[in-house]
C-alpha cells in the first residue's frame, strides 16, 4: 500500500529551477522502480521523464538530458527530481511512480502513482 506525496512545482521563468520530492509513506523505496512522469496540456498520455530503476540504472528522456537529475533520499524515503534551464515545453503535470519486476518505460504498466505537482514555464 504505497502513498506517494509530490511536492515542488509552481511557476517558474525559462531558464529557471525547481525541485520536485516525491514522499513515499507505506513501503522502502529501495524495493521499487521510481520515475518521474509528465502530461502536458493536450497530450493522452504521461510520457517518463527520468527513472531510477536502482542508484546506478537510471534513465532520462532526451528532452530533458542533460538538465534534469533524478535521485533517490533513501534516509527519507524521497525521490527527487532536480530540474533546471526549463523550458515552456517543460510545461506539465509531473507525477511520481512507482513498480516492482516491470522493467520499463511505458507508463501504462506502472503500479502506484502519486497526484501529481503542476509545473509551469513562461516564456
């Protein structure tokens, strides 16, 4: 029974930070997959972001190589989700995720979601 709590989004100009944590009550997040998925306004789906499948194995998308890092807090149970030089297209609902023996990117066979923290970038 995962709870998985994201906090950090808000508004931000191009350019711009912000910090995303993702809080998991319920279980150790070293039992589990984690990643970080995005929904842009008008868009069907969440597409992943960054996934840390373990502290060594993480995966970014290339829209955002090189400017995000995904990272697990193992002392507070927390994934994190450093994002810098954003972009507009950067705009989205970000969620928090979560699964076990799923080896994957696809965000529909993902088990355990957060709510969601809305970021937006202006231009």
């Amino acid at each position: 029974q995962l709870q998985l709590t994201e906090s950090g989004g808000g508004l931000v100009q191009a350019g711009g930070s912000l910090r995303l944590s993702c809080v998991v009550s319920g279980r150790t997040i070293s039992d589990y997959y984690m990643g970080w998925f995005r929904q842009a306004p008008g868009e069907e789906h969440k597409t992943a972001t960054a996934i840390t499948f373990n502290a060594g194995n993480i995966y970014y998308a290339a829209y955002v190589k090189g400017r995000f890092r995904i990272s697990r807090d193992n002392a507070q149970n927390t994934v994190v989700l450093e994002m810098n030089s954003l972009k507009p297209e950067d705009t989205a609902v970000y969620y928090c995720a979560a699964v076990r023996d799923v080896y994957s990117i696809h965000a529909s066979q993902w088990r355990s979601w957060g709510q969601g923290t809305q970021v937006t970038v202006s231009s």
